[in-house]
C-alpha cells in the first residue's frame, strides 16, 4: 500500500496565526495541509473561504487538501481552485448531482474527492469511482474538531479498501483521529489520515512529536 500521508487540520490551530501554523505543521513532517470549509447550513459551524486559502498559499508548498463542508458547492469550486487548492474534496450528501461535481473539480485542473458522513453507505461513491482521485470517510459528524471517533468508520474504510481495488485513490478518514485511532483505520486500509485536535494539542513545539506518534501508530 502507498505510505501513509497526514494532512492536519487548520481548524485546530490559532487563527490569529494561520500562516506561522501552517509553516510549523509542514516543518514538522505534515504531508498536506487539511482545510475545513464550512457554511452554516450543510454545517452548524462557519470557517474558511477561498481568501483565507489564498492568502495562505505563499506560506508552503504543500498540497492544500481542501474539504468542502458547504451546500451547494458547483458555485465555489473554481474559486478554491484559482485561491491555490489541490485537492477538491465535495460531499456525497451536499447536492443530487456528485458526478458532475467531480467532474468540475477535474475539469479545473484538480484531484476530486468524495467525502461520505458517517451515516452515508460506501455504495455511495460506487458509480463515481473513475472520477475519484481520494475518498474521505468521516468518522465524526461533521462541523467541529474535538469530537469522538465513531467506530463503524472502521467497517467503511474496510469496504472502500475493497472496492478501491487497484485503482489509483487515496483512502482518507476524518475526526478523532489519534495514535490509537490511527493504528484502527490504517489496518482495516486507509492511507490518509486528518488530525485536528492531536496534531495542535501542546503547542507548536509538540507538534512533530503528535505528527509522528501517529504516523509510527498508523
Ligand atoms: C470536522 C472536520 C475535521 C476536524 C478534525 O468537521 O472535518 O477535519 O477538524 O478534528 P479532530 O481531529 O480534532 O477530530
Ligand atoms: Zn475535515
């Protein structure tokens, strides 16, 4: 299997510095930067717009894994494409039309992801797989950091492995993810892993120790 990525998430760290936390989380061994964006309707929770990714785009060359908790979402996708994501992750919840929201996102030039709630079966992503370049699993209810891992993640991150095969998608779990959690989800097969809250705890001299107690976990 591809070696494992962790993609923290900016909604853990201080705000007041975004752009110091985003060098310091990449100083420390982050593979990509996760960026929460939320809208106060598919999500009880307001974040991130396509400015503040702009503005951090400067700060590192990392890929920007950019996960779009907003509904609709087909209006917004070139602007985080144009603001520096890479990544373009869309919920399978967030609209009737998931096929060609992926096809936008490719079509501008970026890799798609599908992202499914925790109640939302693998077979949602089925039909779509060729468009995929990385599904996301959510083992908490979107919209905060900090909240518990629900445990039938580890079910769905199984049944994807099995249903990716040998096609070229990246397997990524989302929400209490920690050293403990980390080592569940890699062994049922995912290879992708977001850490708010475990990353950020201590304060940035912690933060290569948190990143590296769950790589070595995973
Ligand atoms: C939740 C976000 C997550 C969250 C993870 O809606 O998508 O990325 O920030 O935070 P932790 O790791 O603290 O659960
Ligand atoms: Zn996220």
């Amino acid at each position: 299997m591809a070696s494992i990525v962790i993609a923290p998430s900016i909604l853990s760290a201080d705000f007041a510095r975004l752009g110091e936390e985003v060098r310091a989380i990449a100083d420390a061994s982050a593979n990509w930067i996760h960026v929460d964006v939320m809208d106060g309707h598919f999500v009880p929770n307001l974040t991130i717009g396509p400015a503040v990714v702009r503005a951090l785009r400067p700060h590192t060359s990392l890929p920007f894994d950019v996960h779009l908790m907003i509904a609709p979402y087909d209006p917004y996708l070139a602007a985080f494409a144009e603001a520096g994501a890479d990544l373009i992750a869309i919920h399978a919840e967030a609209g009737p039309h998931l096929h060609r929201g992926l096809q936008a996102i490719r079509a501008l030039g970026k890799r798609a992801g599908v992202v499914l709630n925790p109640a939302t079966p693998a077979s949602s992503v089925q039909y779509a797989l060729d468009l995929v370049d990385l599904i996301l699993v959510m083992s908490v209810n979107p919209g905060f950091g900090g909240q518990a891992f629900i445990p039938s993640a580890v079910e769905k991150v199984a049944e994807l492995r099995a249903m990716i095969g040998q096609r070229p998608i990246r397997l990524e779990v989302d929400g209490g993810i920690n050293a403990e959690t980390a080592a569940l989800v890699a062994a049922a097969g995912a290879d992708t892993l977001v850490a708010g809250s475990a990353v950020f705890q201590g304060g940035p001299n912690h933060y290569a120790g948190n990143i590296a107690a769950i790589r070595s976990a995973a």
